[in-house]
C-alpha cells in the first residue's frame, strides 16, 4: 500500500519551479503518474539519484506538492528525508538541481553523493 506524505513530514519539497518543468515534461509521458526520485549506488561518491517518469508502486511514499506526484521507494526515503528538488534554468545550462540535506560530501556534477 502507498503512503500519502503531507507537506509538514514531506520526503521530498519540490519548488514551484521544479513542479512547472515537471508538468511541462509530463504532458508528453502518456500514462505516468508523476516523477519518481531514487537513490541508486554507485557514482563517484557513492550514491546517486535517479529522476524517471512513473506510476505509483506498492510501497512507495507518494508526496504531493505544487500539482505533481513525486513518488520515492522506501530505501531512497531513507537517503532522501528533507530533500529539496528544484530546477534552475540559466546561461551555463538547465536542469534539475537536488539539495539533500542527509548527503555529507558531493561530487561536482551535483549527482552523486556520500553519506
């Protein structure tokens, strides 16, 4: 069974930029439900995320935030309590940024992390 997550114990807190890109990308995903973020080993740091469009599986935490599903297994929910999913868009380059606050030491190319 998936859990709903209100925005006071929220996994993840996704910034209405974040939420406007991901509807954007969305609409062209027939079928998905919402945006999935995962912890996945490996990297150069240890860890690292992995953002795919899905649907909701058994288990998962489900926050809903600024009109979208993000949904987390619960190994990632571990890793990812307090996460914040933003996206920025500007001269040197567009993209999804993540700023977890459970990560000790990044990598550069802001993918990977240690705890």
């Amino acid at each position: 069974m998936s859990e709903t997550t209100t925005a006071q114990t929220a996994i993840v807190s996704v910034t209405p930029e974040a939420a406007a890109e991901v509807k954007k990308l969305l609409a062209n995903e027939p079928g998905k439900a919402g945006l999935r973020l995962e912890v996945r080993g490996g990297g150069c740091s240890g860890f690292s995320y992995g953002l795919t469009f899905d649907n909701v599986q058994e288990n998962d935490h489900v926050v809903e935030a600024e009109g979208i599903k993000v949904m987390v297994d619960p190994k990632s929910a571990i890793y990812l309590k307090g996460t914040i999913l933003h996206f920025e868009a500007g001269l040197e380059g567009r993209g999804f940024t993540i700023k977890n606050p459970q990560a000790k030491g990044n990598c550069g190319c802001g993918n990977s992390f240690s705890v």
